[in-house]
C-alpha cells in the first residue's frame, strides 16, 4: 500500500483505496481483521484520525464492519461489491473514453478489439 502525498486526492480516501485493493487482491479476505487505524498511521506516516477517516468511509459503504471486541473486518461480500463497483464505474469508463477515441481517429471496431486483444494476453498471466 502506498500513499501519494502529493496528489489532489486526499489522504484518507486513499488509505479507504488501498484498503480496497487488497480486499480485491485477496490479500484481505472476507471475515478477516482489516488494519487498524493505528497500523495505518505508523504505515504511512499520517495522523490516526486520517486513518479512521478512510476506515470509516469504507464502513459506510459497507465494506468493513465493526466486529464487537475485535478491530474492523472485511464483511461478508465486500470483494465482490467492490468487483462490481470497478466494473461498472472504471472499466466501463475507461471503455467508453476508447471507443470515443477510436472514432475520432478513425480507427475501425476490428483495429480496436486486435489492439486489446494483445495488450489483454501480453498482460493477463491467468490464460
């Protein structure tokens, strides 16, 4: 997990952003401790409220819960909320800016689906 100090993004909504990639990663799993804001304050050199913040910001999404006596956990189908909220936010973003893109150059739809094809095989290790 690291921590840009000089982006426009504030500290805390990035500390909720780490948190949530590596519930996505699986480095974080589902029933399990997430960090302590105490952690995250040492971690990154930042001030424990800051830390709550981003914590707090993902309990009210939903993707941590309070678990009584213990510190925060991963609820129960956070990674895939998560999944799903990239889906249909970045990735269909991200497309769309593509397509827009492609048009105004003139690429055709084939160029366009080669180019991802290669840059999707030379990337993806799970095929």
């Amino acid at each position: 997990m690291r921590i840009n100090f000089d982006s426009i993004k504030p500290i805390y909504a990035q500390v909720a952003e780490a948190i949530e990639d590596d519930i996505v990663t699986g480095k974080l799993k589902e029933g399990e401790a997430a960090y302590s804001q105490l952690i995250l304050s040492r971690e990154f050199a930042i001030n424990p409220a800051t830390a709550a913040k981003g914590i707090n910001q993902l309990v009210s999404k939903g993707i941590l819960e309070k678990q009584r006596g213990l510190s925060m956990i991963v609820a129960a189908g956070a990674r895939e909320k998560l999944l799903n909220e990239r889906i249909n936010t970045e990735v269909w973003q991200i497309a769309e800016s593509l397509v827009d893109s492609a048009i105004k150059v003139g690429l055709n739809k084939e160029n366009v689906i080669e180019k991802i094809t290669k840059l999707y095989e030379g990337r993806n290790t799970n095929e």
